[in-house]
C-alpha cells in the first residue's frame, strides 16, 4: 500500500471506496420499499464504511432525498471478482471491531454506543482507500462534521498504537484500542496489557472474551447474510446475482417511466400499457373494468376486449366477484377457473379473454375513480415483482402526473399553496409546524412496526397495533391535507369500496379501551350482515363516528349505554345504508337541537354540541350522505345515511348480469 500520511481525506475520496455486492443489493432492496423500511435501510448501510459515510456525510433524508440515495447505491462501485477475498478479510475486521466497540461501550457505560460503533466501523477506513494510514489530520478532515471535537477523528487515527499510550486518553479512543487488539491479536485477552485497559473500564477478563465470541458470531452472520462468509471466495456468488437483478430492475423501471412519459392523451398510455404487458410479461389477454355510469363496473374500451364483455354489469358490492374484492381491498387478486364457490361472472371473464385464471389489479383511472386492470394468464406471485410494480407506477404517473410527483414536488406544492393561518397566525409558521409534526409521526409508525415485528403471532395484540398505525397514518394524512390545494374533486380522490360493519366494529375496538370504558360507557354493536361495501372514504366516515362517540360520551358524564347499528333501508326507492349511534344520556333541550349542527359554541354539561356536529355534517355530505338526529329525555340517537353508490342514484333493486 502506498503511504499517505499527512494527505487530507477528501469527501469525494469516498466515492471510489469499494463496496460488498450482496450489502448494496439489500440496501437498494430496503430503499425500494419505501419508508417502512427506513430502519432496515440503516441498519444495512450501517454495515459498510464508505457508504456508511458517505450517507452520514451527505445528510441525506430516507423519505425527502430517495432519489439522491437511489443513485448513491446504483454508482457505488462494488468489489469485484479478483478484489473480493482481500475485501472480504477488511470488511469482516471492520465489523468485528465495530460490533465489539458498541458491546463494551455499553457494557462500560462510559460513551455513546453508537459512536463506539462508528469509530471501529471507520477504524481502518484507510485501508479502502488503499494507504496504510490515516494521519490526525486526514482523519479529521473527514470525520470532523460527525464530531466537531475530533474524539472520533482520534479513536481512527490511534486505533493501532500500544494501549499502554492510550492509557489516559479519552474513553472513545481507549475503546476502540482495546476493541481493536481483541479482534486481531490470537489470545489476546491474556495479555498483560489488555488486562491493565479492562480493569481502567472495570470490565472483567471473562466478560471480554464473552463479547469478543458474540462479536465473532455476529459478524459471521452478517457475512453470510450479504454474500461475504468466504474470504478466499473467487467471486461474488448470490450478491453479484442480486445486485444484477436489482440493477436490471432499476435500468427497466427507468425505461418503463419514460417509455410512458411519451404518451400525451389516456389513450396512448393504454396502448403502452398493453404493449408493455404482451412485451414484460406475455400477456396478450387483458382489458379494463371501470364504474359505469350507473355505478356498475363494466368493460372499458380503455383496452381492446372481446365484445361479449360489453353484455356483463357487475354490482360493486357483489362480494362473490372478485373484481369487486380487488377494489374493495385496494389490492391485487388471483383467480384461477375451477375455484369452488367462485362467482360465474369470473368464469365468463376467464372464458371470453380465452385465459384459465386471471389477476385483478386495481388501476387508477382519470376522473378520481378507480378501475380493475384483468390480465389474462398471468404468472403466479406476478403482483409482488418489481417490474410488476414498477410498471403500474409508470403508468398511474402518466394517467396522473401530478398524484405521482416525488416527495421533493410535493414539499415545493405545499410551500407554494399553503393556506394563510386564521386567527392572524403567520402562514409560514403554520407550514413549519405542519412541517415538524411529520417526523414524530413517523418516529411513532417506526416504532409500531418494529413492536409488531417483536410481538410475534399474538393476534390480539397484532390488531390493536394494526389500529394504532392505521390511526398514525390518518393523522399523518390529515396533517398533510392542511398544506393541500382545496378542489372539488378532492372528496372522491380516497374513495374505495369499504366495510361500513368493519369501519363501526374497528371504531369501537379502538374506543374501547380509551373512551368507552374509563368512562363507564357500556357498548352494544348490532350489525347488519347483508350491508354492502360502500365507495366511500373510510378516513371522513370513521371521523364521523368517533365525533359522534365521543359526543355520546361526554352527555353521560356518570356513564351509560351507547348502541351502534348498521342497517339496509328503503329511501324514496332509493336503497341506503343507515347507520346508527344512540346514548341513553338526558337528551338535548329544544333550544339545542334547533341549531344542531350549525357552528356554536358547545355546551358540553349534557348538551354534547358543537363545532364536531358541524364538521361532522359537513363531511357526511361529502360523501353524499345526511345526518340527521332524534333526542328524547331518553337518550340521543344520530343516524347516518349514505347512498349505496356515491353517484345517488342507484336503485333498491339491480339487474345482475354474469353475477351468482
């Protein structure tokens, strides 16, 4: 190795550090997921030096840069074949050194373990770069935006010197010395002067070697975990295969946007979309279902189909069809002829495109609604690729550029179309709060999922975790609505078909624990077993209901009952969904319920009205809906109407065609 001592490390210097295949590949992997896996994504990237650096360095944002990190990992230059058993001994000691540092660091309590682990993690940093050594200075140049007092720039640059030199250094440095000798001197806890640097941290000889044997057993996992557990391997075996595929999907997902962005009217993006699924996937069988004009789902010349497709009308809430269960889910379903039980409708589908099975994905199309893509024949497991995936992205951001923009354009929207703060609040305040409300919220959805990840199959506990995030995410949703352009359409833009008895039964799951019974509230749920899905936003109806409770509630301020039930009625020869919510409280004066749902200053002392009546009409209406309530000295009863279909005009009665 060529020596180097007193030259600055340049930031750019870390570009050409090599990287392990199979750790670039996992890490691309994680990133694609998205931010459900921002934590994987770090504890990955954590794992390799350079890249580890460069992303610390970059100050890159999981969710604000995805891009940037994007083309980080897909420029990363990684070891190749004739490099790969001389990276593979310095990447195992870098681990090794790294792992023990953070596990004496905390057994010691005397630094932060994370610095520890960075500090052995960097420690022979210039290894990859090809010197020898990196001199104070150099390593400072580095390291200095990690830690402006230089301790960490220290702990690299004296890793190696006598432990006897280090003896009444700072504990960083002293940590990584120790850490360091115990990983690549044999025997090395014996030594006299190992010893001596155990006792100044008040750490015993036996509990060393047991952090060294679990340092070496993590690392031989991570090695095989990213393709790395022969060090005389010749090749880079299963992480040059994955990073190839990945780098194949990346290099197709790429072609795919543009090969769609050329497309300037609905048309033409279909017919890319059906070249694309002959030419991806040879699948020549395909055509599109979307809502008709009477609310049925029918054969859309958005795509070609055969003409007998044209005669089938299917209810969106036939629960059989299993088109109508890919809208109702929001998400891909398989059918294969021959499925007992199945609806006939499916067969007659399978029959016309001439295909044994098929796959439903829903498809957004023009208008805020949403369609079912049918593909014909489609291969097993096709919905969970990549390019599967990435090919429906292509096409939704063609249909819909502006829905599809990246997070960076959205900030900019935002920035632009903030809405000016009443009450004299300055808008730009506002917009910043809104701004850093974001970040607990994704702080508390990490922490939800890695809960139900340590949790196990605990299915109670997996549901009310389940809720929790889903309540996270709704928050999270409304918070970023504040910064949205209002427009008409925005209603319909999150309408999907919806379990109106699962909505009510998930409310008071929920409420049970928080609002009902602290509050000495009994609950009774009487739900209609034959209530339809409805298209609607589950979001504004669960609102709704929970307004309505927590009104409920605060009317019985020495507890009571509260009812909900679901039924279907018959409304001027209009069929509706009624939903109801009944306390047992002293009901409301005469006065109140007059101006009910205007918004008034509450009375809360039995009186439960409000601003919440209010916005709670309001948003019943947006989705096409009354509100209407009955109050006797026997309690109060809210009843929510909602159409069947959001159009308003379906009937009691529909023709079924191809339908069981």
């Amino acid at each position: 190795m060529r020596e180097l001592p007193n030259k600055l490390l340049k930031k750019s210097e870390l570009v050409a550090c090599l990287s392990a295949p199979g750790l670039v590949a996992e890490a691309m992997e994680h990133l694609m997921r998205g931010e459900a896996a921002r934590a994987e994504f770090s504890a990955c990237v954590r794992c390799d030096p350079p890249l580890f650096l460069r992303v610390r360095l970059l100050g890159a944002e999981f969710d604000a840069q995805y891009h940037l990190l994007r083309s980080v990992l897909l420029a990363a230059p990684v070891a190749a074949a004739g490099e790969l058993a001389t990276y593979v001994l310095r990447w195992r000691q870098s681990v090794g050194v790294a792992h023990l540092a953070q596990a004496l660091a905390l057994r010691a309590g005397v630094i932060d373990a994370d610095m520890a682990w960075t500090a052995g993690l960097c420690h022979n940093l210039a290894h990859y770069l090809g010197i020898d050594t990196l001199s104070p200075a150099a390593a400072s140049a580095c390291l200095a935006e990690l830690d402006p007092d230089g301790w960490l720039a220290d702990a690299v640059a004296f890793h190696a010197e006598p432990l006897a030199r280090g003896r009444s250094a700072h504990p960083l440095v002293r940590v990584t010395q120790l850490s360091y000798q115990l990983v690549v001197r044999a025997g090395a806890v014996d030594s006299v002067d190992v010893r001596a640097m155990l006792a100044a941290l008040q750490l015993g000889v036996g509990e060393a070697a047991q952090l060294l044997a679990e340092s070496q057993a993590h690392t031989r996992q991570l090695a095989q975990r990213f393709g790395l557990a022969d060090a005389s391997a010749d090749d880079g075996g299963n992480g040059f295969d994955r990073l190839a595929r990945l780098y194949a999907d990346q290099a197709a997902q790429s072609v795919l946007h543009q090969h769609f962005r050329r497309a300037a009217q609905p048309g033409q993006v279909f017919a890319r979309l059906q070249a694309s699924l002959r030419g991806l996937f040879g699948i020549d069988a395909a055509c599109v279902f979307a809502p008709a004009a009477d609310g049925m789902l029918r054969a859309s010349p958005l795509l070609p189909a055969p003409a007998g497709l044209k005669a089938l009308a299917i209810p969106p809430d036939d629960g059989h069809c299993v088109l109508t269960r890919a809208l109702a889910r929001n998400a891909p379903q398989q059918f294969q002829c021959g499925e007992p039980e199945s609806a006939l409708v499916d067969q007659q589908i399978a029959r016309l495109l001439g295909a044994s099975g098929f796959l439903c994905q829903p498809l957004p199309l023009a208008g805020a609604q949403t369609g079912v893509l049918v593909a014909g024949d489609a291969a097993p497991g096709l919905e969970e690729t990549p390019l599967w995936r990435d090919l429906l992205a292509a096409c939704a951001e063609a249909l819909h550029p502006r829905a599809a923009s990246p997070a960076a354009a959205h900030t900019e929207a935002a920035d632009r179309q903030a809405p000016a703060a009443a009450e004299g609040i300055p808008r730009e305040r506002v917009r910043r709060a809104i701004h850093e409300v974001a970040n607990p919220l994704t702080i508390m959805r990490n922490y939800v999922n890695l809960l139900s990840e340590r949790l196990g199959s605990d299915s109670s506990v997996q549901r009310d975790l389940d809720i929790i995030g889903d309540e996270i995410e709704r928050v999270a949703r409304i918070v970023r609505g504040l910064t949205a352009v209002e427009e008409t359409s925005a209603p319909h833009a999150q309408m999907e078909l919806a379990s109106v008895n699962g909505i009510v039964s998930e409310l008071v799951r929920m409420a049970l624990g928080t609002l009902l019974a602290p509050n000495k509230v009994t609950v009774q749920i009487d739900l209609n077993p034959d209530v339809p899905p409805l298209p609607l936003n589950k979001d504004l109806l669960k609102q709704v209901l929970f307004n309505l409770a927590k009104n409920a509630v605060e009317a019985m301020p020495k507890g009571g009952h509260l009812k909900f039930s679901t039924r279907l009625i018959d409304n001027n020869g209009q069929r509706q969904v009624e939903i109801e919510v009944a306390d047992t409280g002293p009901g409301l004066p005469p006065e109140v319920v007059a101006h009910l749902f205007e918004p008034v200053a509450s009375k809360k002392g039995g009186d439960h009205a409000g601003l919440g009546l209010s916005i709670s009409r309001a948003l019943v209406e947006r989705m096409n809906g009354l509100l209407d309530c009955r109050s006797t000295a026997q309690g109060t009863c809210f009843l929510i109407r909602l159409p069947t279909l959001q159009n308003g005009q379906a009937p009691l009665t529909t023709t079924r065609y191809g339908s069981m």
